[in-house]
C-alpha cells in the first residue's frame, strides 16, 4: 500500500483557514479514497502567534461525531480516511522524524510555514513535494529546504518562484470538489465578498458600500472577524466564518475579488463558479488566470466608478454559464497528474 505522509505547522484537516488547507485537505482525502495509508501531521498551535486552537477542535469534532484521543498535548483522529495528529509547534519536528521511521512514506507533502525545515528533514529517505500556494516568503519557503518537487498552484506562482538546483517545479493547480445536485435557488441581487481585510481590498469596500447606498453586500469573515468595521452600514449583512460555502455561492450573483495583494489562485473564485457566480476582480497576482473569460478583470488602478459600473452592468446570465462551464475543468481527479510526474 503506498504511504503519503502530509507535514506542516499548521492545523490537520477539517480545520480550514484559507484556501492552502482546503487543497491539501482534497488532495489528502483523494489519496486516501485511492487506497493510500495517508497521514496528517499538524500543530493545534498557530505558527504565527502560538495560540492553541484545542477547544474549537474538540468541539468540532464532537460535533460531527469524531472519536478522537488526546494525550500529552497531541490530539490524534481519522477524518475521511486521513490520520490526522495536531501537536504542540515544539513537536512536529520530532514527531517528523518517528513517522519517517516507522511510517516510511513514499511521499512527503509540505508546505507554508517552516516547511523548509521539514522539507530537508524528509529528503534523504522519501520524495517530497512542496505545494506553493503563494509568492510571499512564507509560500515559497520550502524551496530552501530543496524538495523533488516544487507543485505551484498556479502559471503565476510558477512564474515567480526562484529556480532549485535539484527541484522539479511544475503547476498542479488546486483540486476542486465538483458541486453537488441541488435545485436552483432564487438569487438575491447581493454582492458577495470573502474576508473582507485590507489586503483583500476592503478599502475598496468600504468605497462601494457608501458610494453604492442601493446595492446591497454580503460579507463572509475570513482571517479574521471584521464584522464592527461594517455594523454601521444598513446595506450590508456580514455572516461568520461558516465551512459550507455552497448556499451563500448558489444564492448570489456576483462574488468581488478586489485583492491589493497578488493572491496565488484564489480558491474562492472557483468554488463561486461551480455553482454559477461569477466574479468580478482586479488584475493582480493569479486572480486573472482563475477568472479566465467567465467573469470580469479590472485594472488595479481601476477607480471607484469603474468598480460600480461593471456591479450594474454585468451580465450575470452569460457569464454565470460562462463561469460554471470552465470551473468544471477544476473538479478533475489529481493522482493522473502527480503520477505523470512520479510522484
């Protein structure tokens, strides 16, 4: 039976932050579900400030029904087929290397922060793949580290990404879980954004909403609760963070992807289209590539007028057809293409 081990510092499936712990989640799920013994190894601790996540997981999974043990700070537990174990950041490392031993995975997944170091700590005994999921230094960390392979999620990161002596780089763009049958609901004339943040472009936002009094927006909090930031405003709901995202993309029209930053391949912009809404976003980064022809791309110097017209002015009907047709191409199995690349 092969063996794919999946290493990080961040937290083991279901517990989804952004668009990187989805796809590594689908993918670990697809392995899994093609008869690979597939192990998650994670940290309930944030990489970034330290701060455990343990009570929200427990509560998670006794939600859903999930066994699960928990002893000297590790919490370990089966989702999907996936063996997942979430410890304290002082121990992945560690714990790396009793996997590498006893689990002698045939590949190894890393990727975000201090991948690198897991990265190199995994080469001499299996192959491991690096997922870029982003051009910040943190998503293109694991190259220092010099994995077999380096897998981009996107033409643009590959673009970006540094050349590794020894690291094959390539792009697998993201797996896509394809939607599921359901009637076709009424959709409101709201406008819908996901993580409403700065660098996401809430700026901008905050310019629509005053400047558009008869549009209406739904807001999703994403990294974090932004939600007094838009209590004032009468032509906006603001929903918390929720994981089942199909009713809020099947009941809107539009989805607004203003990002000042170079997103990588936002997931949002796929996952929106498979269930027919489209996006309207600005040029920068990967948002282009994912959009396609099935949507609509402003430049980043594009003015607070030019943002509402194209609002008013968009054809939902074509590029709702438009959008649903090219994301399905997403929804494809991946194990073709790792295999292709022996992996």
């Amino acid at each position: 039976m092969p063996t794919a081990l999946f290493a990080w510092r961040r937290t083991p499936p279901p517990f989804l932050i952004g668009g990187a712990e989805v796809t590594q989640q689908l993918l670990a799920e697809e392995l899994a579900a093609a008869g690979w013994q597939v192990t998650y190894l994670g940290s309930h601790e944030a990489p970034w400030d330290g701060t455990t996540q343990l009570p929200g997981m427990r509560t998670h999974l006794d939600t859903h029904g999930i066994p699960y043990d928990e002893e000297e700070g590790t919490l370990s537990y089966r989702w999907n087929g996936v063996h997942c174990s979430a410890l304290t950041q002082n121990n992945v490392e560690r714990v790396l290397g009793g996997f590498m031993r006893d689990l002698r995975p045939d590949v190894v997944f890393t990727s975000q922060e201090g991948s690198a170091e897991l990265a190199a700590q995994a080469r001499p005994t299996s192959l491991v793949a690096g997922l870029l999921h982003s051009v910040s230094a943190t998503g293109l960390g694991v190259l220092t580290g010099r994995p077999h392979h380096a897998l981009a999620v996107s033409e643009f990161v590959r673009a970006r990404a540094p050349h590794t002596p020894g690291t094959r780089l390539t792009v697998m763009y993201p797996p896509f879980a394809p939607p599921q049958e359901s009637a076709n609901p009424a959709r409101t004339e709201s406008v819908l954004m996901i993580n409403p943040i700065p660098a996401k472009g809430s700026e901008l936002l905050h310019d629509l909403i005053r400047h558009m009094p008869e549009q209406h927006f739904t807001l999703v909090e994403g990294w974090w609760d932004t939600a007094a930031d838009f209590a004032a405003y009468p032509n906006v709901t603001y929903v918390p963070r929720v994981y089942d995202m199909e009713p809020l993309y099947r009941s809107h029209h539009l989805l607004l992807v203003p990002s000042t930053v170079e997103d990588a391949f936002p997931r949002v912009i796929i996952e929106a289209a498979l269930h027919g809404t489209p996006t309207v976003g600005t040029d920068r980064g990967g948002i282009p590539e994912a959009v396609g022809d099935a949507g609509i791309i402003l430049p980043s110097a594009a003015g607070l007028e030019a943002w509402a017209r194209a609002i008013r002015d968009a054809d939902h009907r074509t590029l709702r057809a438009r959008a649903q047709h090219r994301a399905l191409q997403y929804t494809r199995p991946c194990l073709p293409e790792l295999r292709a690349l022996g992996i």
